[in-house]
C-alpha cells in the first residue's frame, strides 16, 4: 500500500513539473509526451534552495542551465566597490543561465540567487547541447531565450543611463506599458523590491511617485500603478 501510494505521488510530481515546462519558453512547441522523452535522456536533477541561497555563482564553473519549477530567483552583479546591482528576476516557468549551453565561456557571468524558497530543474551541460543538436525546435527556442534575456539586460542597462530617480521611474513605467500592452502596471513584488530594481531607496521611489500622482501622470492603487499622461512621462526622459 505504501510503494502504491509513493507511486501515484511521484506521478503526481512529474504531472505538475511537465505542466511547468509547458509554459516554458526552451519548450515552445512540445507537448507533454515530448518533454518527457527529452528529459529521459537528459541528466537533470531538481534542486530546492532556501531564501537567498546562491544558486550559480560568478566567475565559477558552468555546469547546468536552470528553468524555475518554484518561487523567484534574482540575477545580480557584484560590482569590485561591493554594491549589488540586481539586473533580472526569473519565475515560475523561466529559463536561465542560457548563455551555458550557447557560448563556450566556462564560468557563470552572474551571481543568481533565489529570492524566495524555490525549486529549480538543472539540466547538466553536456545534455542540453545535446538536445540542441538532435532537436532544431529546442535550438530555436534556446536561441529565442537568449536573445530575449539579452534585450532585457540592455533596456536595464539603459536604466542605469539616467540619473534622476524620476527618470528612472518614467523610463521603467513606459517599459512596462510597452510589454504588456496597457496602462495598468501591476507591481508583482513589493515597492521595496522594485526600489531595488530601479537602484535607489524606498522612500525616495514612494517619494516620487507621490510627487507624480499628484501631478496627475499616474494614480497609485496599491501595487497598481495606472499612467494617465503618458506623453508627460515621455517628456520627463527627454528633458
């Protein structure tokens, strides 16, 4: 009775990390049968890492390329005066540490870091180049992948291009409403978290923001943000 219940658990698991990988972009156009089949023949192994856990570290060596199964990692850089700047957050069916599997850089470029308890898939190296030789859909994919996380890091650094804290709040906002297409920007973690993002304090960040809700720009509801003037966030950047 307990191996058959062990069973159908570990059934059970499997059922809800292929949901995951559905959802993930190294899988676009795979169904469920199919990622099965890669991952018979990968080395893979899933990993739980507590709150602030190192996953990869800088400058050591590459081994693994990781898809989030849980929770939220942070992809940050340690710069030689000690200040940490946080580029990219990854969750729940993200892809990372893509530039493994398409560079021949031995060691990770990036400190990445689980901000919350997280479950994280790691397919070894060697498996993933490969799956990208036997399957062109899977190449594309990871192609796709990279190319998306390196246009996300270029826009933040740009961020770091403007020096004003409003500034950097507009160009954020208008980033925002370019990628999801609406006025509504939901705040998924806290303004703490997004001060962090943006490289400056919390009370400056809800200093600025009230300043430009009382502008009328935007209205602050919560962790909604709604932008009333565009143009007039536009013209904050080019002034």
């Amino acid at each position: 009775m307990y191996k058959y219940y062990s069973i159908i658990k570990l059934v059970s698991v499997m059922k809800e990390i292929l949901d995951i990988l559905c959802s993930c972009t190294l899988f676009k156009g795979k169904d469920k049968n199919n990622i099965e089949q890669i991952l018979s023949e990968a080395n893979y192994k899933i990993k739980h890492y507590k709150k602030n856990e190192i996953i990869f570290k800088a400058d050591e060596p590459s081994f693994y390329i990781g898809i989030v199964l849980k929770g939220r990692i942070e992809i940050q850089k340690i710069l030689a005066c000690g200040k940490v700047i946080n580029f990219l957050y990854k969750d729940k069916g993200n892809l990372f540490g893509e530039e493994v599997a398409l560079s021949k850089k031995p060691t990770y470029d990036y400190d990445i870091i689980a901000t919350e308890e997280s479950n994280i898939l790691l397919i070894d190296k060697q498996s993933t180049s490969d799956i990208l030789l036997k399957d062109s859909i899977i190449n594309s994919n990871l192609i796709v992948s990279f190319a998306n996380s390196v246009l996300a890091l270029n826009k933040k650094l740009e961020l770091f291009s403007y020096y004003s804290i409003q500034k950097k709040i507009a160009f954020s906002l208008l980033y925002n409403m370019e990628i999801n297409k609406t006025n509504y920007i939901s705040l998924i973690n806290s303004k703490k978290s997004w001060a962090e993002h943006l490289n400056v304090s919390r009370p400056s960040l809800s200093r600025e923001l009230t300043h430009l809700s009382n502008k009328g720009i935007i209205k602050v509801n919560n962790k909604i943000i709604i932008i009333l003037k565009k143009e007039q966030l536009e013209s904050i950047l080019t002034s």
